[in-house]
C-alpha cells in the first residue's frame, strides 16, 4: 500500500509537485512515530532498559538544576566512594535534547513531565531521521528513491529496535544527526555552497555531542574524500565540502567535555587529518597546473615529488612513534575490537560480558533488516549507473556498516539506514521501470487493434517517442515556475531525472512481465510492512523493566523490578549504599534515588572487579569487602522461581572472570566442574559457598521442598543453609529481586552467649517500662 | 502488667488533683445518664456518647462543654455534637450542633474542653439528650513498639471508666467494642465485664465532675493501619465537561515497626495466620461514575489494582507495590475523571463545586490533608464553603495553554478521619466565553504560521538590490526561464515532426493520401506559428549578456531543429508524392533513404543539443 503510494508520488510529481511529497513526507513521520507506540500501549509509558534510565535521570538533574549545574554535577550516588563526573563523561546530545524539548514546552505552558519527554524523544526523533533519509537520498537519485528511502527508514525493525517510545538513548538521536550530517555533506559536494559546509559542521558538533558513533562520520567521509581524488573526481565542491568539515567540526567536537582533546589526539580522527593534508596537496597540484604549461608542470612535478616524499616519511615516521607509543595505539578498547573482532574477548571481559558487543548471527539479519538484504544488492547497482559524487558515498557508506555490522550486533544500527537508502533506490529504480513500460504500452495497447499488433512495432516505438517527448514537454512547463529560486535544490533531481529519461527509453520491459514484476515488488514491500509491525508490536517493544507472560487465565504481569527499587527508595535511609552487579547500577540510582557502588558505566574496572569478587567470595569475606565500602544493601536478582533467565547466576561466571581478573584469588575454574558451570549437587564447594549463590538461593527449598531451579532445570546443590553475615531485608512477588541487609558486626563478648540473651530479655522489659503513651 | 497499674497510679494522681481543683462554675447542670460506646474496631477511635443533660440551676443555659484530657485531645480528630430528639430506638438527628473550643476558666490546665451550643435555652428543670462523637486519630498505641514478621500486633487503649466532665454524673455505662474477642488484658474494676469482643464497664452511680478512673485494654489488632502522612488531592474543574481528580498519597503502616528480616516465603505462606497486620490492599471508594481510573508512583503505573463498578459506588482496590509491613512506607498517586454535571451548579451568578473533602480510601487517617480546587482560567470571585475550620490559601496553576494561569484554592487540614469526608463548596463566577480562548488561540496560531509560510515564501529575502551579484542573479533568472520557453517551443516542433512520421506510417498502412496531406497542412501552420514565437525569445536572448555563453548553442539548436525541420517536410513531400504516383515501396525507400539518414542524425543532435539545455 504505502509504497504504491510513493511510487504514485513521484510519478504524480509533475503534476502535484511539492505538495504531494510534503504530505507523504508527513505521512511517513506519522507512521515512523506511531509505529513506536506499540510499547506504550501494550505496556506502559515508561522509560526502558538500563542505560535510558540514567539518561532520564541526568535529564531530570538538567531540568531541574539548569544547564551550569548540569556541566558541574559531580554525582556522588554511584560509584561510591569514587563518585562521577557526569558532566565529562556524558555524551549530552540526547539530554539535551529532550531537556530543550521540555523547556519549550514549558515555556508554552504544557506541562509533560521530563519523563513523558524522553519518552517520546526516540519516536520524535525517528520521524526527523526518516526526513532526513528523504533528503539524503533525495540528493543521490532523486525525490522519489527519496520517499521510498524514507519510508523504509521509518520503520525499518534495526532502528526501531533502539528508538521505540521509552528507550531513550543516545542512538534514537544520533541516528537523526548521523544521516542529517551525511545529507549536508552531500548537499555540499552537490552544490559546493559554503553555507552547506558550514551547516555540515554543526551537524557534526550535534552528531558528537550525541553518540561516541561519530567516529564513523568522521572515518567515513574522509575515506570518501580519499576515494573522489583517487578516481580523479576532485572538484571545488569536494574541497568546500570537507575542508570546513574538518576545521571547524574538529573546533567544535573538541567543546565538547566527554570528547575534548581526544578529537586531536586520537586515532581515530587521524585518518581525517591526513586526507585533509592530502586533499590541500591535490588542490596545489590542480592550482599549479593551471598555472603552468604541461612541459614546466612535469618538472615541477618531479621536484615536488622528490623533496616532498622526504618531508612525507619523516612526518610520517613522527607520528607512527608517536602512537606507537601508547600501549593501545592511540585507539580506544572499543575502535579497537572494531578493528580487530577478536580483541574483546581478549583483554577486556567487560566489553565482552556486554551481549550487544557480539557478532550477530546471519538470522539477526533478516530480523534487523528483513528484505533490504536483498535489495542492497540491487541499489548498489542502481547506484553505479551512473555514478556520481552522492551515489559513490552511498556505496562505500553501505560496505564500512555492512563489515562494522558484522563485528557488532549493536553497529547494524549504522547499517540500518544504509541499507535503506540502497532499498529505496533499489525499489524506487524497479517502480520507475516497471510503471514506465507499463506506461507506454498502456496507449499502444489501446490504440493499435490487438491483429495488427506484430506489424505495428515500429509505429509503437514511435508512440512511445511520443509520449516522452509530450512527457517532456509538461515536465518542462512545469517546473519552470518552481525553478526560480529553488534551481539548486532542483538542480540534482533534474539532471538524475534526465539521466534517468534516458535510459528509461533504453529500458523497456514487456507489459506482462512488468505487470508481474510490479505485483510482485509490492508484495515483497507488503511482506516487508508486515514484518516490521511484527518487529514493532511483539519483539521490540517489551520495556524489559516490566516482563509479561501469558498464561491460560490471561496475562500475567512481573514487575518485581520496580517493586524492589520502590521499596528501597521508601525504606532505606537516603544515604544508604546499595551493591548490586553493575547492570542494576542505573536503574538503582534512577528509580531507587540510591548510592551504588557500580553502574552501567563501566569506567573503572577495578571496582567492578571489586564488587564481582565479592560476589563471588564465601559469606564473610564478601561481608569484609562490602562493609569496607559502607554497603549497606546487596541486591541480587534471581529468576530462579519464575524462569526469568537473564538473572545473577547466568551473569556469575562474568563476576568471576572479571573478579579474578583484578584479584587472582579467585579463579575461574574454582567455580567449573570440568570446565561446565553448574548449579546442582555436582557444583564445586567454592560454587556453593559463594556469596552470590548463597544470596539467590537462600530458603528457596521452602517454597517447593525440592528447590527446583526454573532457570537452570535442575535442582539446586546446596539446599538448606543460614545467612550469617546477611538477612533478608525484602524479596519481591516472584521472588525476582532479592535484598539482604548487612548484620551489624558482632559486638565482642565472645563466650557470653547465654548471657546476652538474658540481657537482651532484660532489655526488653526495659523497653517495655517505657510508657507507649507518652 | 506492671505497666498498667503504674500508669493507673499516674494518672489517678493527675485526676484527683483535677477534682480538688474544680470550681462550681458548671454546676448548674447536671448529667443525668450517659452511655458511651467506644468503637475499636478500627484504628480510628469513635467514642460516641449519648448524654442526657439536666438543669437543675435557675439560670437558663445554653452551652455545654465537654472536656477531654490533653492526651487524648491531641489525637481529637472529630467533634460533633447532635441534639437527640425522641425517645428509645426511634431516634431522630437533629442537626448537628456548633461545637467550639473554649478556655473556660476554673477547668483544669490539663484539659481541653468544647464548648456546645444548644439550640435553645435549657431551662430549669427541663432536660435533653445530647449525642456527643469524637474521633481520635493515632489513639490506639502498638505495644511492643516492635514486632517480627510472624508475631501478632497488639495494642493499648486508654481512657477512663468514669465519663469526664465538669457536671456532676448520675449514671453511666461504658462499652468497649474490640474487632475481636482475642484480648490480652483489660483493667478490672468493679462492674466490669468482658463478653465476647464487649467489655462493658458500669453502670457506675453519682460521680462527682471531674471523677476519673483510668482503664486500659491491651488487645490484638490486625486490620489494616493504613495513616497517609501526606495527601494532595487535586480536584482540576474543566468546563468541557470533566471533573479530574488526582491524589497523592504518601502512605505509611503505623502500627507496631517491623523489626527483624522480612521473609517472602513466610509472607506468602502464613500472612493469615500470623503477622497479619501486614497489609498489602486498600479500598477506595470512588464516586458511582467515576472513569478513566489510573494508578501509578513515581517510576511509573501499578499495575495490581482491581475495580468494580456498578450505579451507585465505584470500588477500587489498589495494592500498593509491596505489602507494607509495620513502619514500611510508600508512595502512589491514583486518579479519576468525574462528570462535571454531577458537581458542578449554578446559584444566582455565581457557579459553585459541591464535591467531597477527604480521602476516598477506607479508614484512613491522613496527618496532612491538602485539597487543591483547579479552576478554570478566567474564573473569578472566589470563595470557600467548608463545615469545619480548614487553613486556605490561593495560587495559580499553569497549565496546557495557559496565559494568566487557573486559580487554585488549597485547603489545608491535619488529621483528618473519615468523618471529614464531608461535601464543600467553592462558588467562583466564570464567562463561558472564556472557553473558546484556548480552541481560538491555537486556531489563529496557526493561521499565522501558515501565513507567514505564504508571506515566506514570496519574499525576497537578499540584502542588497542593486548589488552587481543580484543583478546578474535576476538577468540570470530571466535567461533561464527564456531558455525554458525555447525548449518548450522546440519541443512541440518535435512532437508536430512526430505527428508527420505518425501521418506517414498512417499513409503507408491504409494509402490515405487526403489525411495525410491534411495531415501536412496543420503541421505546417503550427510549426509557421511556433517559429513566429521564436523569433522574439532569440532577439532578447541575443541581447543579453548573460546569455553570451549560452547563445552560440541556442542558435545552433534552432538551426539544426529548422534543417530537421526541413528535411522532414521534404521527406513527407516525397512520400506523398510516391504514393500519388502509385510508385512501388521499395523505390520510396529508395528516394527516402539519404533524407532519413539526415533526419536520424540531425535528431540526435537536437537531442543532444535538449540535453545540454537541460543541464544548465
């Protein structure tokens, strides 16, 4: 249906112009939006996840406090006693934006709580990114590969995945600044304006405020700048395009507090600054060949050539010194497992423990991306006829995300819009084809008596002369009143309009098959729209925080989360600290108001290893370790009674790893029976004596008398047992979360048992002299 | 129970120092019987006193004061006081009498008495029966302070056997009413008898005023004791049609602390049976049409509630997140629409809300009550109407669309019982026109935005008019658009060249050589026209020098498409000629060929020539 319609749009362009796109482009934001909502009316209006929980919680500070502050907060509710600096270490695009977003509201006297902002902050977004698809593409092939682009793009499952109503995070903003500043720069290699270019850099500076991502921006235009020169496409408009790309986005990423100097010093942003050398060389030599007569030019060259290789290597010979003297090479752990799959799972367990840092699995593709795998193929071939500046880009944009995708499931968000683009060219290319063969053997059809129709086969290439020609003729009338003013914008469209023309009376299919071939790309678009509202409604829009199942007698909610972080934000003193795995760290600050010891921002290795030990020590150990750190509260999450599978026990071995790898005391294959992890009368006395166990199983062989693990589908090793050092403050419903109270340490009156518990007895008369009434 | 019999000690000490202090002031009347039934059944304490008053003074009286002691009227929640007409169990109310607080002199510094006016003189001689209901909040104290999960919660009541009071008391009883019969203790005077969950004290005859005789019961108390610290009720009136009300409860167990671990498991297993003080529902009770119902906290919606509706009430049971065991806190917010017309009425000019004050949840006692009436933007004169002393502020409340902001009447209340659950009124003046304000501003809105998109769009935004650049821009314009009627133009001629081939293919296929000649006729006319009208384009064309570059490739078009134009015609000439002569089709061909050639090439080039324009 909808792509029928954008199919019509631009084939009804002539004759509606502007207006018809508008309204489609709002169409397609309305869709991109609503499409979103799923999770807030099959759940709730609620932020999901873990990191949009810090993200809402640092918007909450920005509102309230103001944007100083903001830029000032040191937070002592986590990382205790560490504390963060949240001001530097956050990318604050996102917040922001949605903190902007209240103000104006606010200011317009509505009054949405910050949390109903971010929560359709993602949507919102995902509408403005679905734009900017149309004009990115719309500046590759044209207006209507724009629409079908954009309309893929809206509701496209990788990037709903990330953006529905309530996941609000850095990427349902930063994929709207990714394509927005990929458009500009085209628009820039299009026009060459400077204005453009300027533009491009704040798109930028918005791009890097928002996401650590921007690495791929500023990555991938150079190679692109790189690939126009060396394919001899060096033009004015390539230098006006990235040079100011280059000094002033550099300028402004260094403002902001997370990236700073890093945009100088990394390596990541070399590969800019060396194209940006190379592409001043080449402007000389054009310069200077423009000047000179070809005999003088030659020598010149040789001169040039001779010294300037010299002056090359020992810059060259600077700088590889240089980064080679950092351990890592100048690259961050990310970039750099990026570079290298393997390396994560190498040296840092802790980007590895993070399942969205694996590779994905070929099925994820389809899930993410569905029928555009298969028409990438076909767009990259659209693309190279012909090729120009724009479609080149696209090209190279789509292979660096396909191999970026390929290392992490995470980046097939950086594929998801290439593989729109090359969709909607793809689709777009096919419709144009299919419609216009169609076309022009609809009059023939008519016209000619069906008898004659094998003789009239010149005649009939004539009509079809002629229906372009008339064609032509209406475009022409038509655009003229739109030309003035708008030649550039329209500049583009027409010239890849006549390109297009061209070959349209090349490209001629016979009327059956293309008829044939219409139907079947709409069905293909059709199973691509079912799949998506699939994508949208079932596997994408659980909030996590809330989990439902359906059970003979209906649905049955678990909210254990939100009940365990309620009872700990209304029952414990303020200033208490919680220890947790680090995954709850946000959720813990947000919703409890709580100090953690560590959250989801894993900075400091260390003090998760910290926490993980403890976890994985015997009772009084872990009791040593966390009184040392002022805890208060550990909370594990157990889903061992209901089956809730990603709960503390999966993550354990994780904590060991991580644990031992900071603390060799504790060693991984303590806790393996032959290399398997277990949980049931085989597990090792170190298992079983560990805190984490201890705390997850504690009396749960009194719930069914076998103690039967859900999860694990066995039953537990070690079934009746005492806490010592703990006691069980709360557990939730479904017995999901589970928080122990540290006992106060002993006072020292040992051999005086019986005693103190006559004093106690004592001291309860005591108590009981006192006068309730009074 | 060493406890209890101390505390007697005190307090008979307090009270018969209380007697010997006592003036004659108030003894002109005298009570001739009373019977109190003190309800606790719940953790709202109702004692309710049925009195009948006698004067035997000479002066006519027309206040009655009842007297409680500071510690029990710190927890006075409730005072009212009925004129009791009739007689045994056809009792009729009266209305209900003004009670206030007075300071009389010669009453004993340790109480607190009020004052009740009756409604006419009592005389000598005569007498009436006054129903006197005092609620108490926090009354009922949790001993032990602390309890573990499993043990039960006990607590203490405490009054006095003897009714207190400045007159003199002919005979009394007293009736303690228990939620149950489990009883730990309770003080054993003489005529005191426990029967079931009853005890009963008395009948006592002819005490003096001010006699006092403590009694306590310690009993097992396992309802719900459910005390709001905080309660913010919103009542937002629109006059669209919709009465939103939204409270905020910080709710807390205020009974015995929990202290020890809190085991689910035991939670889930035994709650019944042991450690049944715990609570985990409430129920609200909702006006019969209430809609839209949500409950929610902070980090989002609650999703164990129940609610049930029929015509006359709406119940709502909500459970809170987790079971609140004693001291536990919580925090929620729930929320409804009403139907205006059911609250909303007019008097003389002045519109008026009659809704309820307090809480909607059962036996609730709420430590801090505020009630927040939103009223629509523009509403005017505002005043309250409540039937008990509340403080009351104003402020405004900006909300969606609002320029001035709504005026908003608070009312605070502390301690407030169920028995506040009264209707009041706040009469404002309101235009109804004031209702079209917000529809019209967002309507001219955006009638303004999309003007100014219109007046945008026809603008013409450069700096400078007379600047070389926007000239040259301007000359530029014009050539392309002069550009573009050329090409129009050209491209008719060629569709006309096709109609020629289309008259000669016509020609070959059915030999009609009239159509085809008249065929001929109008293509030449039209292409006579169409190189009329290009004359004048390729004259200014020439004399624009933005045009220099542009022009050689004009005229070369114009040229080619003229030589088209005339190789075409020669060729339809000669077919038309052949077919006149009947000369066979091969010898057609033959004398076509050469200019068909040149038309095929000439084509290309114009084709070509079309191109470049359109690329400019």
């Amino acid at each position: 249906m909808a792509e029928t319609e954008t199919a019509n749009g631009s084939s009804l362009r002539n004759a509606f112009g502007n207006v018809l796109a508008v309204f489609i482009l709002i169409l397609i934001g309305v869709l991109a939006f609503s499409i979103r909502l799923f999770s807030v009316i099959k759940y709730e209006s609620v932020i999901h996840e873990f990191d949009p929980y810090f993200n809402y919680r640092v918007t909450q500070f920005l509102t309230k406090n103001g944007i100083y502050d903001f830029w000032n907060w040191f937070d002592d509710r986590t990382w205790y006693p560490l504390g963060r600096v949240i001001g530097g270490t956050v990318y604050p695009g996102l917040t922001l934006t949605a903190g902007t977003m209240w103000w104006l509201l606010h200011s317009v006297n509505i009054p949405l709580s910050v949390e109903t902002v971010c929560v359709f902050t993602a949507p919102v977004f995902s509408a403005f990114a679905s734009w900017a698809t149309y004009l990115l593409t719309k500046e590759v092939k044209g207006p209507g590969a724009g629409l079908t682009a954009a309309l893929l793009l809206g509701m496209v499952p990788s990037y709903i995945s990330r953006s529905v109503a309530g996941s609000y995070d850095n990427e349902a903003v930063a994929i709207f600044a990714l394509i927005y500043t990929f458009y500009l720069y085209i628009k820039t290699l299009n026009t060459g304006s400077l204005f453009y270019a300027t533009l491009n850099a704040i798109a930028y500076f918005y791009m890097v405020c928002s996401w650590g991502g921007y690495t791929f921006i500023i990555n991938l235009i150079p190679m692109h700048v790189l690939l126009c020169i060396v394919t001899g496409r060096y033009s004015h408009r390539l230098y006006i395009a990235y040079a100011p790309l280059v000094v002033l986005g550099t300028l402004l990423a260094a403002l902001v507090p997370v990236v700073g100097f890093n945009a100088v010093l990394t390596s990541e942003h070399f590969a800019s600054f060396l194209v940006f050398i190379i592409l001043h060389v080449v402007a000389l030599v054009y310069y200077i060949k423009g000047i000179l007569s070809p005999q003088m030019f030659k020598v010149a060259v040789t001169l040039v050539v001779t010294g300037g290789l010299a002056v090359c290597f020992a810059v060259a010979a600077v700088l590889v010194a240089l980064v080679a003297s950092s351990p890592t090479m100048g690259w961050s752990g990310r970039s750099l497992s990026l570079l290298d799959p393997t390396y994560a799972s190498k040296y840092i367990p802790i980007i590895a423990s993070v399942s969205e840092h694996q590779p994905p699995t070929w099925p994820s593709y389809f899930m993410d991306i569905n029928v555009l795998a298969f028409l990438v193929p076909a767009g990259i071939i659209a693309c190279f006829s012909p090729l120009s500046d724009a479609s080149s880009f696209v090209v190279l944009y789509i292979v660096m995300s396909v191999y970026f995708s390929g290392v992490m499931v995470r980046l097939m968000l950086v594929l998801a819009p290439a593989a729109c683009i090359m969709s909607g060219i793809a689709l777009s290319e096919a419709f144009d084809i299919f419609t216009r063969s169609i076309k022009f053997q609809l009059p023939s059809l008519t016209e000619t008596s069906p008898d004659e129709a094998g003789e009239s086969s010149s005649g009939n290439a004539e009509i079809q002369n002629n229906v372009t020609k008339t064609d032509k003729n209406e475009d022409a009338q038509k655009e003229r009143p739109l030309k003035k003013g708008k030649k550039k914008e329209k500049e583009a469209s027409a010239k890849v309009s006549l390109k297009s023309r061209i070959e349209k009376r090349l490209l001629v299919l016979p009327f059956e098959a293309s008829l044939i071939a219409l139907f079947l790309t709409v069905l293909l678009g059709g199973f691509y729209v079912v799949h998506c509202v699939w994508a949208a409604a079932e596997a994408y829009s659980a909030p996590s925080i809330v989990l439902t199942s359906h059970t003979h007698d209906g649905l049955h909610v678990f909210d254990d989360f939100r009940e365990a972080y309620a009872w700990l934000s209304h029952n414990t003193e303020v200033d208490d600290k919680v220890a947790s795995w680090w995954d709850y760290g946000y959720q813990t600050t947000a919703m409890a108001n709580r100090t953690v010891i560590v959250d989801n921002n894993t900075w400091n290795n260390t003090h998760i290893a910290t926490v993980g030990t403890a976890m994985s020590s015997p009772e009084k150990a872990a009791w040593e370790i966390y009184n040392s750190l002022d805890v208060k509260y550990v909370l594990v999450v157990f889903g061992g009674l209901v089956g809730y599978p990603s709960d503390d026990i999966n993550k354990f071995l994780w904590m060991v790893r991580i644990g031992g790898g900071e603390f060799p005391h504790i060693k991984e294959p303590d806790y393996l029976r032959d290399g398997q992890y277990r949980i049931d009368s085989q597990a090792t006395p170190t298992m079983l004596n560990s805190l984490m166990y201890k705390l997850s199983y504690y009396r749960f062989v009194e719930t069914d008398g076998k103690a039967y693990d859900r999860v694990r589908r066995t039953e537990i090793g070690k079934k009746h047992f005492k806490l010592t050092h703990f006691e069980e403050a709360f557990t939730s419903h479904h017995w999901m979360v589970r928080i122990y109270k540290l006992k106060a340490p002993k006072n020292r009156l040992r051999g005086k048992i019986k005693k103190s518990k006559s004093k106690t007895s004592s001291k309860r008369s005591s108590t009981a002299k006192r006068n309730p009434w009074q | 129970m060493g406890l209890g019999t101390k505390m007697k000690v005190d307090l008979c000490i307090i009270f018969v120092s209380i007697a010997l202090l006592s003036s004659p002031v108030f003894s002109d009347l005298i009570i001739s019987k009373v019977d109190r039934r003190i309800d606790l059944t719940s953790h709202i304490v109702r004692i309710t006193s049925t009195i009948k008053v006698e004067n035997e003074g000479n002066e006519p009286v027309s206040d009655f004061v009842v007297a409680f002691p500071d510690k029990q009227s710190k927890h006075l929640a409730f005072l009212s006081a009925n004129h009791n007409e009739g007689k045994g169990k056809k009792k009729s109310h009266g209305a209900s009498l003004p009670v206030k607080s007075v300071q009389s002199e010669g009453m004993p510094k340790s109480l607190t008495s009020y004052s009740i006016s009756l409604l006419k003189k009592l005389v000598k001689g005569e007498s009436l029966t006054l129903e006197v209901l005092a609620v108490f909040a926090h009354f009922l104290k949790p001993f032990p302070e602390e309890v573990s999960q499993g043990d039960f919660q006990l607590v203490v009541f405490q009054d006095s056997a003897y009714y207190l009071s400045p007159y003199a008391v002919r005979v009394q009883t007293v009736i303690v009413k228990l939620p149950d019969a489990r009883v730990e203790s309770y003080t054993k005077l003489e005529n005191s008898k426990a029967q079931g969950s009853e005890i009963k004290y008395g009948p006592y005859e002819n005490q003096s005023p001010f006699s006092y005789s403590p009694i306590v019961v310690h009993f097992e108390y396992n309802k719900p004791y459910a005390v709001a610290q905080k309660l913010v009720r919103e009542i937002e009136i629109s006059h669209w049609g919709n009465v939103q009300i939204t409270e905020h409860y910080n709710l807390v167990h205020g009974g015995a602390v929990l202290k020890g671990e809190f085991s689910r498991l035991d939670h889930q297993m035994t709650s019944h049976t042991k450690g049944a003080s715990a609570f985990s529902r409430l129920l609200a009770k909702l006006p019969p049409r209430a809609h839209s119902v949500y409950f929610r906290d902070e980090i989002g919606n609650i999703s164990t509630s129940n609610l049930r509706s029929d015509l006359k009430k709406t119940e709502l049971e909500i459970e809170p997140r987790y079971p609140l065991l004693g001291g536990w806190k919580t925090f929620f917010t729930f929320g409804y629409g009403l139907p205006l017309k059911d609250y909303l009425f007019e008097a003389e000019e002045k519109r008026f809300v009659d809704i309820s004050f307090g809480s909607p949840i059962d036996e609730l006692v709420v430590d801090e009550l505020v009630v927040k009436v939103v009223l629509p933007e523009g509403s005017s004169d505002l005043s309250v109407s409540v039937p008990f002393s509340v403080e009351q502020l104003e402020e405004t409340k900006l909300s969606h669309l609002d320029i001035s902001g709504r005026p908003v009447v608070v009312l605070r209340k502390t301690n407030a019982v169920p028995e506040h659950n009264q209707h009041f009124q706040v009469y404002y003046k309101f235009n109804c026109l004031s209702l079209l304000r917000e529809p019209l501003m967002l309507i001219s809105g955006f009638f303004f935005l999309f003007v100014a998109c219109i007046a945008y769009s026809h603008a013409d935004f450069s700096i400078s008019k007379s600047s070389a650049s926007y000239l040259a821009k301007l000359q530029w314009d014009e050539v392309l658009s002069i550009i573009q009627q050329l090409e129009n133009i050209i491209n008719r001629c060629l569709t006309i060249h096709e109609k020629l081939e289309a008259s000669l293919s016509e020609l070959s296929r059915t030999g009609n050589v009239q159509a085809c000649k008249a065929a001929r006729k109008a293509a030449d006319s039209l292409l006579k026209e169409l190189s009329k009208e290009l004359k004048p384009l390729l004259t200014t064309l020439q004399s624009s020098p933005q045009a220099a570059q542009i022009f050689p490739k004009v005229e070369e078009l114009v040229a080619k498409e003229r030589e088209l134009q005339e190789r075409l015609i020669t060729k339809h000439s000669i077919v038309v000629d052949c077919y006149e002569k009947k000369v066979s089709g091969r010898e057609i061909e033959n004398r076509v060929a050469p200019h068909q050639q040149k038309i095929t090439a000439l084509k290309h080039e114009v084709d070509d020539l079309l191109e470049y324009m359109d690329e400019i």
